[in-house]
C-alpha cells in the first residue's frame, strides 16, 4: 500500500527511546540444523559469562541458608571501588576461554566438521580406515656415457635435481642396475637411408599421369625439389619443377619416382630408360623400358629426382632384385637403320617398285637379308657404341608407334663397309644376341636408342620428414636388443610440419634391430608405437635408460635398545618415509613401504594390525602422524613377540622423500650424486610422475566414510569412483553407467562403466602407461570382473573471462582489482569444480561482486576458448567427462588454456 508524503510515520515502539534491553546471560541456547560445515557448541561468551555471574551474585540464595548472610547482597554494579567486578570479568574471561577450546574440541570429534588432519586420522582409525601415505614419483632417465666406453651403473643410484628458489632438491634412485654403452647414449636417427625405389606400388591404381602431375606440382611447391623421394610414387612424385623441364601427355600409365645420383644426366623429358634387375642372371635377369616423364635435378643435394611410366604389371609386382640390384640405363645414340634414307620411289610417277619400299617383301625389314637374323647395320658410324660378348650392351629397338621400344641385348659394334639400297658408306654394325622378330621392325620408321649408359641410382635418399612405424637410427647399434626400454625424443609435427615444441616418449624396443653395417643403419620398432607424431630431422634415440624413483635410502639406522616391555615403540629419524608404487600383479595394495626392520639382525614383518599376529610373530606396525613422523610399534607378547632386550639391537633402513616434490619437469634432473667413471652426464626428458601427496583433510573426510560404504568393492556405479580416490595419485574420479552408445546413439548389447580420472601430477593415463596399468589391477581385484570397464582421461574444457569492474570511491582501484582476480582464480580452482559442472554466468558475477570495494562488475567475455572469438558471454557447458579450467598462463600468448582479464576504473590510486 503507497504512502502519501503527508502521512507521519508510524510511532516508535515503546522500548525505542529507552533503556536498552540486557544482554543474554549465559547459558545460551544451542542450535545444529543439519548440514553445517562447523558445530555451535558453546554456551556462553565473555560477555553472557559475565552478564550471568553479576546477576547471580546478589542472590539471596548464593550462599547456604545456615551459612552468613550474602556480603554482596547490597552490593550493585558499578560502585566506587568496584574489584567485586574485576573478578567478575576475570572469571568470565577463563570461561570464554574455556568455551571456545571446547567448541573446537567439540568440532573436532565430527568427521564433517574436524579441520585438524590428526583428529581426522584418529576418526578414520576409529573405523579401520588407513588414509593413504604420499607416494614416490616415478622417472625414466638416460645416462650419457663417454664415447668408446661402456659403465655398469648399479642400483641404487643416486641423481638430482639442482636446488633453487628455496626448494630443495628433489633425490631420485634408480631401480636396477644397466650396462650403459658410450655408443649408444643419444643416437640420432638418420636423415637419409638407402630406400627400395623400385618396389612394388602397392595402391596403384592406374593413375592417370596428368592428374599425378598436378598433385606433385602442389607438393613440390611446398617441400621442393627433394621432397618428392620422402613419399612413395604412387603417393606423391616430383614433377618439373625447374624451369627448362615440361610434362609429356600420357594415359593411364602407372608412375614411378626415382632419385638417380648427380645433376647433369642429360636427361630429359620424353627420354627412353631401361631398368635392368638381376642383370647377368639368366633366370631372373629382367628389363623394363620406361619413359620419362620428368626429370628435376636439384644441386643442393647433387641428385636428379625423375619420374617416369612404365607398365601396370611392373608397378604392381615390382622388380625381383634378389641377385642383383637395378641398374637404370641411358641412351646417348639415337639411329635409324642403314637404308632408311634410300630412294623412296613408291612416290615416283610411274612409282617403281623397288623390294624394300614394298611391304609384302622381307627387304622392306630390318635385318637386312645379307644379316639375318642378328646383324644390324646403323645409318652411320657411332664410335660411342661399344659392346663384347663379356661384356655386352643394350638397344632399344622402336618402331613409330605408341608402343614402347624393345630391349635387345648386342654382343658386338664395330665399323664396317656398307653397300646395299642402292647406297654404300662406312656404317656401325651391331651384333645381337637374339633373333630380331621378323617382319616387326620396318626399314622406314625404326629407331635405334644404343650408346648404353648406367646412371648411378641415388641408394641413400631423405628419410620421410615425420617418423613412421620404424625408426631407422644414423649408425649400427649392435648393442641394441628386443625388449630393451628406451626414450624417443624429437620435434612434435603438427599441421604437417615439425615444431619447436620437443617431446619425449617411453618405449621398448619390440623387435630384434635389423643392423646394415654396410649403409651404418640400425631399424628398430618401439613397442608402444609413439602417441605422438614427431619430425625425423632433430630426433633421438636414448638407450642407457633405466627407471628411477623419488628418495633416497638413509643408511642403517639404530632405532633404540629393546627392553622386553610390551608395545615398544620407535620413531623414524628422517620423514617421510617413501612408498613406492605396488608391484603386486594382483593390485592388492596401493603403495609398498621402503621400510625393513631388523631385530638382532633379524628381519621383522610390516602387518597392517597385530590384532591377528601370534605371540611369538616376528611383526610390528607403523604410523604416520600429521607430521609425516613415522613410528613403529611392537606387539605385548600376546598380540605381536616382544622385542628381546638388547644394546641398540633395533636397526631400520629406509628411503626418505615422497610426494608431488618429486613430480619435476623434464630435464630438471641432472645431477649426477654418486659418481662411477666414464658417466659423463643424466637426464630425464620426460617429466616425473605419479608422486602424490598423503591424503589431506578433504579427502580422508570424503574416503574414510566411502571405505564403510564400499569395504573395498566396487559394487555400484559410484563405487568405482569412490575406489579411485583410494589410490594415490588419483585426485578426481567419476563413473557412469553407459547404456547407449556415445557416437552411433543406438543402445548398447552389453552396456560398461566409464570411469574418469583427473591424476594429482596432471599428466593424463594415456601419458603414464604403468601409472594407468597399477590402477587398472588396483581396481580389478575390487569389482565383478564380468563387468565391462573403460578408463579414461577428463578432457580440460579451457575457458577466457574478461570482466571490466568498478571500485567504490573509498577502496584502492589496484588492490580490489587484484581481489576480483584471486575470487576469479579460485572460482576455477581445480579442488571446487567437479566433472560435468557446467558454468553459470550469474555465478561468476556473484563470485565477482562479491569482492569487498565492487560497486559493480561487468563481465564482456566467458565462453568456452573453442568458441568464436566476439562470442555474448554465457553459461559454459560442460559434458560428464569434462572439466572447466583456466590456467591463466602469462606464457600462453595464443590463449589456448585460458585467460584471465580483469580491468578496474573509480577508487582511489594508491601511492
């Protein structure tokens, strides 16, 4: 209902002007509605303490009826000289004292409310829930050995990172011992490499030449001359590129490239060649006579790139090389038969009809009658030709027609008189070691190609620009062998060419390496292939590698002296104690303590509880406590043997170091801490993992109640995410039950569980194979095996935020724009947003206007990186399996992982 302006306000109520009302005198009363993150536990503050003693002080009834009259019973608040009160405040302190601890206390007795990692512990021990200790990082590093010598480096053995900005360094040890070979250190892997050019092209498919031509001529504009020996013809092939070349129409012939040796061949398009395979070989000596198509000589690396056509059965099967490699022939010679030029009087009116201008007579073919059947005189004398039965040349034999020319072999050249078609002259006569087809060649319109000369085929050719399947390593390696773990490194290709961005995989070797000593090559194939795609030039191969582990083993320790009482206990001198990652196949547990405990020099067992040991069980149990101090505790002679009495007879030896600490980048060890002759040098390429820390706060409150929910199964969808947290290194877990399938939208015969991990290291499954294979066994131990389980890494949905704020007069403009950007940040804290949590605008604005000095926000950009750039600003949606983040990376110039902009204007500028 409106009010008029004339309208009085409503009267005061009647206490409005008065004496203010008392304050609450303790006991207050208390209030827990479900739900809250802390408990109200306490009855009273300083302030109702002492409102409630003053009341209570001038009771008549304070003292016992029998007892003296109550001295203050006259007394009031706030007399001259009042100590009374003094005391009274006094007291009231110690019980606003005592009241707030026992709030706390209180607290801390909850599982939902306890903030003290030791109150938790002990809740979690209250239920037999063992939160999980930190983990050791795990490593691959690479020795450098000293060319020409070889070093057994034994394990353990200690290497480093380098101390800096106030942290130290982070100790790993390797776990076993090598052999490392100088030679094999950092082997490169070759650029060029001797290439089977005339194998068989296996996806020909009649290619038509002018549509070969134009792809080569795009690729060759791209990569140059050179670039068309990295891929197979049928593929990609080199076409004209120079200037003086030109392309030849053809058909649907099949093309192959071939790189032959030098820049001044002479030989151009439309040249006739002769592949000659196992020459000399009279069961599998072939020839194949080949157009040139092309032909580009390149004088950076002295070679002549050229493609040519030859028939659709030899691109299929290729050339049999089995005795002999191909030898690629050139023609320096062409001629005609001797006669060619004679009268032609068939064109003569009246023509006269002289035998070898007609075509029924045998005079009208070559060989002459006089030289049948395997003399061939040429049209003059050709000193260049020169053949002998030991050693004999080529011909090409071709005749005016689209058919290709046939290969003769000739056994003699030599200069002789010549006088028939009515013409007489010195003329080169050759001798062939076959008959001559009869009636094929005419004497008119037949070409000899002789002058036979071998063109050196280009045997070591550039290596594809991107690694393949097999690495072909620049040397021959004999030390090499199966099984061997190694480390790639190289150039990451992306967008079809290699980057600067250097990467580096873990692998073994999968087969025997295949040695050619002679061309100083070594083939290997790595098992896994590599994940990712890497650029040849620039790549290496470490072979002295071996696996390492965050900390470093403490000598033999003297714990103390047994004295035969029950349930002694000793405390660990270094922390914290390292825990490796389980080698159980069976994935039973976890991690395995680096702990032994010796007794008399006798080796004690770890059991999780005493509760089952017998008396006389050599066992003991240990403990971390919030501090990472471990202590180790014997049995009482009924539970657990006693520790006999001795002197110092109680010896430990350990490893100490654990944690993210030892999730260090790549190339940050490389410290070499114990020292063995001709290592010269350490390196970790890849970047450690699997280090985690013991669990915190969050997760013991949120593990220890999954441990009575689950009791280590996973039975139920959400089981299987509750599991995953048990394991160290595992930061977020999800599960879902798949029923349809995610890219054909049809329902699935045999539905799975899909379980999403975010690791604590931020290294993805697919990135760390043993990391992935540990928590794989882990979880299998645990569930119905019959059911289908898929693990898969979160996919990072990266998000940008601009946000334009204005600052109240009485706040400084730079400090509450550096507070909206902390609220920012840790809206996208990793340990707030969960998997599928879709991003609400209007959350972030109150995120954002909820910084203390905001007047008022704007935001102008929140959208998915992905999204077009100018895109309204929106709610950001996120699928199951994904996660928003925003790393907000000054390094990070494209903006790919997030960006984080904020600009503030009012307040005041702080000097």
């Amino acid at each position: 209902m409106s009010r008029r302006l004339c309208d009085l306000p409503d009267a005061p109520a009647e206490t409005c002007c008065g004496t203010p009302p008392a304050p609450l005198a303790a006991p207050l009363p208390i209030d827990n509605p479900p739900g809250l993150s802390s408990i109200d536990y306490r009855i009273g503050t300083f302030a109702t303490f002492r409102r409630a003693m003053l009341e209570r002080i001038a009771d008549s009834d304070l003292y016992a009826p029998d007892a003296i009259p109550n001295p203050f019973a006259t007394w009031s608040e706030g007399s001259p000289g009042d100590y009374q009160t003094m005391f009274v405040e006094l007291w009231a302190y110690l019980a606003d004292v005592l009241t707030f601890y026992q709030e706390r206390i209180a607290n801390e007795a909850f599982l939902p409310t306890a903030t003290q990692l030791s109150s938790l512990m002990r809740l979690a021990e209250a239920i037999g829930y063992e939160p999980q200790p930190g983990t050791s990082a795990s490593a691959v590093v690479a020795f450098i050995v000293e060319k020409g010598k070889s070093a057994r480096i034994a394990a353990p053995f200690r290497v480093s990172t380098k101390a800096a900005g106030g942290k130290p360094a982070a100790v790993f040890e390797t776990s076993k011992s090598i052999d490392a070979i100088g030679t094999s250190s950092k082997m490169p892997v070759a650029l060029i490499a001797p290439r089977n050019q005339f194998a068989k092209l296996a996806a020909f498919d009649a290619i038509l030449l002018a549509d070969a031509v134009g792809r080569v001529q795009a690729f060759f504009d791209v990569f140059g001359v050179l670039g068309g020996a990295f891929f197979e013809a049928f593929e990609l092939g080199p076409s004209s590129a120079s200037s003086s070349a030109t392309v030849l129409p053809a058909g649907a012939l099949a093309q192959r490239t071939v790189v032959l040796a030098g820049t001044k061949n002479r030989i151009n398009p439309g040249d006739w060649l002769l592949a000659v395979a196992n020459e000399g070989d009279a069961t599998k000596e072939s020839a194949e006579v080949v157009r040139v198509v092309s032909a580009a000589p390149d004088d950076e690396s002295k070679t002549t790139t050229v493609v040519w056509e030859e028939s659709e059965g030899r691109a299929q099967n290729g050339y049999d090389q089995s005795v002999k490699p191909v030898t690629v022939y050139a023609f320096r010679v062409e001629a005609t038969p001797f006669g060619s030029n004679a009268a032609n009087d068939t064109l003569a009116s009246p023509p006269v009809n002289k035998p070898w201008n007609n075509p029924s007579r045998d005079e009208f073919f070559v060989p002459a009658l006089d030289e049948k059947p395997r003399l061939l005189s040429l049209d003059s004398v050709y000193d260049a030709i020169d053949a002998t039965p030991s050693s004999m040349g080529w011909v090409l034999v071709h005749k005016d027609s689209p058919a290709f020319p046939e290969a003769l072999r000739i056994t003699e050249a030599k200069t002789v008189g010549r006088a028939q078609y009515e013409l007489s002259g010195k003329v080169t006569r050759i001798r062939l070691a076959n008959d001559v087809p009869a009636k094929t060649y005419p004497l008119r319109g037949t070409t000899i190609h002789a002058a036979n000369e071998a063109i050196p085929v280009q045997v070591k050719l550039p290596l594809p620009a991107k690694i393949g399947t097999s690495i072909i390593l620049d040397g021959a390696f004999p030390e090499l062998r199966s099984g061997q773990l190694v480390l790639f490194e190289g150039n990451v290709w992306k967008n079809g060419a290699a980057t600067s961005e250097r990467a580096a995989e873990q692998a073994t070797i999968a087969d025997p390496p295949v040695i050619d000593a002679a061309n100083a090559i070594t083939t290997i194939r790595l098992k896994p292939p590599l994940q990712r795609q890497y650029a040849t030039a620039g790549a290496v191969v470490y072979a002295n590698v071996v696996e390492a582990t965050h900390g470093e083993t403490v000598k033999t320790e003297i714990l103390g002296s047994g004295d035969g009482s029950e349930f002694q206990t000793f405390e660990l001198k270094k922390s914290p104690l390292t825990y490796l990652p389980s080698t159980s196949a069976e994935g039973l547990s976890a991690v395995e303590s680096t702990l032994t405990v010796t007794v008399n020099n006798v080796r004690w067992n770890e059991r999780d509880t005493l509760l089952e040991s017998s008396p006389g069980a050599r066992e003991y149990t240990t403990r971390n406590d919030d501090q990472a101090v471990t202590t180790v505790s014997f049995g009482d002679g009924v539970n657990g043997a006693r520790i006999p009495t001795g002197k110092d007879n109680v010896r430990a030896q350990y490893r100490k170091g654990s944690g993210t600490g030892g999730n260090v980048a790549s190339g940050a060890i490389q410290v070499l801490i114990d020292n063995i002759a001709g290592v010269q040098k350490v390196m970790n390429p890849i970047a450690s993992t699997g280090g985690a820390d013991a669990e915190n706060v969050a997760q013991i409150r949120g593990n220890a109640p999954d441990s009575i929910r689950t009791f280590s199964r996973a039975v139920s969808v959400t089981d299987y995410a509750a599991l995953a947290l048990t394991y160290p290194g595992v930061a977020k877990a999800s599960a879902s039950l798949i029923t349809i399938d995610p890219a054909a939208h049809v329902a699935l015969e045999q539905p799975y569980i899909r379980l999403t991990i975010a690791t604590a290291d931020g290294v993805k499954l697919s990135e760390q194979r043993a990391f992935a294979a540990a928590l794989r066994a882990y979880l299998d131990v645990r569930r119905d095996p019959n059911v289908q389980l898929r693990i898969v890494d979160l996919t990072e949905i990266y998000v940008n935020l601009t946000a334009e704020v204005d600052v109240l007069d009485d706040f400084p403009r730079e400090n509450t724009r550096a507070a909206v950007e902390a609220a920012a940040l840790d809206y996208f804290d990793f340990d707030r947003l969960g998997f599928g949590q879709s991003l609400r605008l209007s959350s972030v604005y109150a995120a954002l206007q909820a910084v203390p000095g905001v007047r008022s926000v704007t935001i102008t950009d929140f959208r998915n990186v992905t999204a077009p750039s100018g895109t309204l600003p929106g709610d950001v949606l996120v699928a199951a399996t994904e996660l928003a983040m925003m790393k907000n990376d000054p390094t990070d110039t494209a903006g790919a992982f997030g960006k984080l902009s904020v600009a503030a204007e009012g307040g005041f500028v702080e000097q």
